[in-house]
C-alpha cells in the first residue's frame, strides 16, 4: 500500500513549528575526501583525480584509507540451502560477525531504520584447487532460517556485510585526460605481498567513499550545518528535537496480511493510537488504539479490542500513521574547521549517539535507540530546538486553536507565574524574618524577581547544574540539623511517655 508524504497532506498547513536552526536536513560528514573523481588508466589502473587545491604533492607516497558505509555492502554471497553467507576471506573482512539485509518494497530499501543485521558465526574456510581461503557465517541463532526471514520481513536477497576500512599506500603522479587536461592523481602501486583484498577499482564500485588522510583518527561523525543566524557557543550541549505531527508520522508499514509494522525503536514501543486521516477533514479522522510487542527484528501493533485489515483503506482516507510524542536528542556544538569555505562561520551540531554516523541497527539489542538522522530520513520535522513547558503546550494548542490558542496559553502561563512568585514570597518572607528580621523579609520579593529573571535567561543545563548544588546543600544542612536535634527529640519523645521509653 502507497504511503503519502506529509508534503502532500492538505491539512500540513495545522502542523505548526518552530524557526529551524539547521541549513539542511541531511546530515555532512565532518570529513574532507581527498579527490574530485575518478579515471581508469591502463598504465596503473584506477586513479583518484586529487582537488585542485590539494597539498599533496605529485611523486610522494601517502597514508590513505578508503571509509565503508555502516549499513553494509553487497560483496557476499547468500547460500540458501546451507543458511550461510560466502565471501572471500578478505583483510578487511577480519572483523565481519554479522550480515545485513536491506527493504525490497517500496521506498523502504532506502531507508536504514528497516535493515536487519544478523549476528553471525564466522569460520574461515580452507581454500579449494588454485583458490584463496574464503569465509562463512551462518546465524548463531541455529533456528533462524536466512530464506525464512527475507520471506517474513519482505526483504532483499542480496546480503551486505560490513567489511572495514581498506587501508592503503597511494602514490601522486601527473596525469593527461581529455575533459581534465594536466592534474594531479593518485593511484595504488603494485607491489609484492599486498594483503588479500579487492582491487581499489572494486572498492570504489561497491560504495566506499574516500579516500581520506590515514592519521590513525576515528572516523568523523556526521552532523548537522547550522543556519548563519544561529550560532551557540562552541561546546555547549544544546537539547534539540524532531518535532512529531499530531496526525502521526509515516513510521508503519502494512504486511500482506494487512497488519502493522514498524522499524525497532525503543520510542516507538510506547506509542498507543494509530490514524487513518481524512485527505481534507481532521475532524473525520479514524483512529485505532493499538497494542506495541517486539517480534522478530520489528515492533508490531495489535488493534485493542479486534483485529483490523490497514491494506484496505476507504476512499477519501489514507495511512496508516503512528502517533509518537517529539524525538528529542542532545548534540555537541562544534566550529567550522571541517566545513568548506562556503559554510565558513556556520557551527555545526553532533548528535550525542552511540553510533558516530546514521547506520540502522546496531549493537545485540532491539528494540534500540535510533540515531535521529534515521528517525529525521522517516519524516519527521527539524532538528529545531526543543520546546519545554509552555512552549511544548502552546505548539500544540495552536495546531487547532490558531493565535487565540496560543494567546491563551501565554495570558495563562503570565498569570500562573505571578501567583508562584506571590507565594514564594510570603514563604521565603516568614523563613528570612526568622533568620534576619522584618528587614530581610521585606527583601525576599525583589530577591525571588531577580531570581526569575536571572533563571529565564541562563541555559537549562547552567539550570540544572546550580539546582543539584542547592539541593545538595539543602539535604546536607537538614541531615545536620537532624543530628544535632536528635537528643531533644529523644529527650521529648521521653516526656512524652512518661519516661518509660
């Protein structure tokens, strides 16, 4: 069943939000690749076209390495009959322990919330007449049928296999092509005892991306480019969020059997009421309250109270859509210094995540934590700053309210704020007249002002930070107070009873 794009929803106009704060959704590898293309030579094979504003010099040899995607490449073979996985017994292939298949239907293939990644046994096989050594994994879960689940989860057949980085020396020469005239290129020379690996052609073919300085650095995480306007302070840990439409979000997908399915998320196992919207009409929107159970590398919903059939959707509807609450996430500011000149002054956001780079599945548990460029790629909104208290409610009320929703809520929160700070005063006022007189107590309103002003300034974290102070200091003075009355309140609690105690 087709799913709609919320571009294309007429009622997206009611899904308000706030003013972005990134200049593109996709996110930019905070890595410079060391090429402008490639060209084959029958001299040496595959070459490198270097930038024309390269430093390398022509003639030297460098210490360079190709980058493999996390979701895997297509350089295996599915043995059906002997539920294994064959590949070559690469260098780069040293650390493989598991295999991944993509989507086949629809648009899923794209999207790497729906791979699935098998935990593997690997044995390395001895190699046939005139052959090299080559490896095979097979599920270490030995009920679990690779034919079986492609078939179950509508998968591809084609595995992928995360092999790593490929590590090489690339010399500099001078090279002649006809659209590129005179430039510089870098290509892998010959030479004896060259580990087991795939040319540098194939490696290019199968989807590495490179080739980058091999400084013995982690790979560069993936983030986000700022607009120009928005520049926080380098360092901070600011609280971004994707923000979710209250219609639901396309996060589902229909089986044949005409029953849901969603990618494993933690988040998305809360979720409880799925929609089925009105192309014009919220106010006919069909809604389901639903169950979420984690089964077989999906979450899969169950309609509360009967079974509903999602691949037959009335005329005038389409979905179905999950409704989730705001995905929010921390992410590090960082500088420009990785940016290219065009982006110069622009910070850039690094999501704090397990995974440096959106990849899908990853680590031996599901449901997981997904990373929020994957979670961003299945149609929610931003990244923008996340909302919190008023604000998160005043979105909301202005979805169905329009300005006078949203006026409501600021008329409210004004006066919710002002008989707070009321009430504090006379209660701080009775605790400082004990401590120094009337004079401090006439002293405690301007004091609880200047209080509020400063906290609607500061950062949540600055916030937080003091509030953990404060309260430990609070709990360490009364404990000692404690103590130090402990004798009184024995003392009384034996007048009390007589002395019998």
């Amino acid at each position: 069943m087709p799913r709609v794009a919320l571009d294309a929803d007429p009622a997206e106009a009611q899904q308000p939000a706030f003013s972005p704060i990134v200049a593109d959704k996709t996110m930019f590898p905070l890595e410079r690749a060391e090429s402008r293309g490639l060209r084959p030579s029958r001299q040496v094979g595959q070459t490198i076209v270097m930038p024309e504003d390269t430093t390398l010099e022509a003639g030297e040899h460098y210490a360079v390495l190709l980058r493999s995607s996390p979701r895997g490449h297509a350089t295996a073979k599915f043995d059906v009959k002997r539920n294994a996985v064959i590949l070559p017994a690469w260098q780069v292939a040293d650390d493989v322990d598991e295999i991944i298949f993509r989507a086949r239907e629809n648009d899923r293939g794209a999207l790497a919330a729906w791979d699935i990644r098998v935990p593997c046994d690997r044995e390395v096989r001895a190699p046939q007449a005139g052959g090299k050594e080559f490896l095979k994994l097979t599920p270490k879960d030995p009920n679990l049928k690779l034919g079986e689940l492609i078939t179950a989860l509508r998968l591809s057949p084609q595995v992928h296999v995360p092999i790593g980085d490929f590590h090489f020396t690339g010399r500099l020469g001078r090279a002649t092509v006809g659209d590129l005239g005179a430039h510089v290129a870098m290509f892998e020379p010959r030479r004896a005892g060259r580990p087991f690996n795939p040319k540098l052609h194939e490696f290019f073919r199968n989807g590495f991306r490179g080739p980058y300085a091999d400084d013995g650095s982690p790979p560069a995480p993936f983030a986000f480019v700022t607009e120009a306007n928005y520049t926080p302070r380098i360092g901070a840990i600011v609280r971004l969020a994707l923000q979710a439409h209250p219609r639901g979000e396309p996060m589902l997908d229909v089986t044949r059997a005409g029953n849901l399915e969603a990618p494993a998320w933690k988040f998305l196992m809360k979720a409880t009421t799925v929609v089925v919207r009105h192309e014009t009409d919220p106010s006919k929107d069909i809604r389901f309250e639903v169950k979420a159970r984690a089964e077989q590398f999906r979450i899969r919903y169950d309609v509360v109270g009967g079974e509903h059939d999602f691949s037959r959707i009335p005329e005038g509807w389409h979905g179905p859509f999950i409704v989730v609450p705001d995905f929010e996430f921390e992410a590090e500011v960082r500088g420009d210094s990785r940016l290219p000149p065009a982006l110069s002054g622009r910070r850039v956001l690094i999501p704090v995540h397990e995974t440096s780079a959106p990849q899908g599945p990853y680590g031996d548990q599901w449901p997981y934590d997904p990373h929020p460029s994957d979670v961003l790629a299945m149609g929610m909104h931003g990244p923008t700053l996340a909302a919190r208290g008023a604000a998160r409610v005043a979105v909301r009320f202005s979805g169905h309210l329009g300005p006078l929703g949203t006026m409501a809520i600021v008329v409210c929160t004004i006066i919710f704020a002002l008989t707070t700070l009321v009430a504090w005063s006379q209660i701080s006022a009775r605790a400082a007249a004990a401590l120094g007189g009337p004079g401090a107590a006439k002293a405690m309103p301007a004091v609880l002002v200047a209080a509020a002003a400063v906290g609607a300034w500061v950062s949540l974290t600055s916030l937080i930070a003091v509030a953990d102070v404060a309260m430990a200091l609070a709990v360490a003075t009364n404990l000692v107070g404690l103590l130090l009355a402990l004798p009184r309140i024995v003392a009384a609690g034996r007048d009390l009873s007589g002395g019998n105690s």
